[in-house]
C-alpha cells in the first residue's frame, strides 16, 4: 500500500554554514566595527550577541537573509523576547525539529477534510499517509503544499 512521511526537519548543516556566514559578514561590517556582535549555536539552538537592541535586530536580518540564501525557512525558527542589560542584548533562537502532537492534530484533521481516500496517523514526530492509490497521495501533497503552514514541511520515504 503505497505511504508518505510528513515531516518538519532543519538540515544543522546549512544552519550552521548560515551562523558562519553571518558572523563573517558582521565582522566586516563597517557599522560593527568594534562591536562584539555574533551569533553563538549549540546544535539547535542559536544565540545572537549584539552591544544594543537595534544591532540585534540588524543581526537578526543578516541571519534571516542568510537563511534564505540556503533555502532554509524563516518559520522554523521560534525566537524567544529580547533580553538586554547594560552592556550587551541576547535573543535565543530555537530551531524547530519534528512536529509536536497539536500541529500533528491539525494536519491530519486537513488531510480527512480532503475528502480522499487516505489513512493518516501521527508517528512520534511525524504523519504517515496511506493510500490505496499513488494519485490520492500525491493530492495530499499538492493540497499541504497549497496550505499556508505554521512551520516548513518535507515528504520523505514515498513508498508504493
């Protein structure tokens, strides 16, 4: 019975070649000069450093375009407030991995409202989609794909 995978996964690779890149090009950034403004990672978990709430923000646009770059979604990153004390501002930036049990809800409530021919069950972090016919599943995938979505979704492990 032919069967897809949902799945919400950032590739740490290209997120961590888009921290170097941005803390390169802050480096040579004439307005950060003598700043020691930068961004820190921890396998998923992003910290930007910056002397003021304005220059944070200037980071975060850099970090944000540098993403883009890489084709890496925006909106899998969650951003936590903005902490400043005398001398320096911090924002901790999470990169969302997997898809939590409420978003799961919502999508498979999606896929039965198709009306199609077609299982969906939540798998840990994932959705598994069966169907009897391959055109049913691909449907799915058209219709997720046409949805404005809360964080970016792949589908993997296409199975007939």
């Amino acid at each position: 019975m032919p069967s897809f995978d949902i799945v919400s996964e950032v590739d740490v690779h290209e997120l961590t070649n888009a921290v170097d890149q941005t803390n390169r090009e802050v480096s040579n950034r004439f307005d950060f000069k003598g700043t020691n403004a930068r961004i820190e990672q921890k396998e998923r978990e992003l910290t930007l450093i910056a002397p003021s709430e304005f220059q944070l923000q200037q980071l975060a646009d850099i970090f944000d375009n540098k993403l883009g770059k890489r084709d890496l979604d925006v909106s899998c990153l969650e951003r936590s407030k903005i902490s400043t004390n005398v001398s320096e501002a911090r924002q901790v930036i999470t990169a969302k991995h997997g898809l939590d049990k409420e978003y799961a809800k919502k999508l498979v409530k999606q896929i039965k409202e198709t009306g199609l021919k077609v299982q969906a069950q939540i798998q840990d972090q994932q959705v598994r989609v069966t169907g009897k016919k391959r055109d049913d599943l691909q449907e799915i995938i058209a219709v997720l794909r046409g949805m404005k979505t809360e964080q970016p979704l792949q589908y993997t492990n296409f199975r007939d």
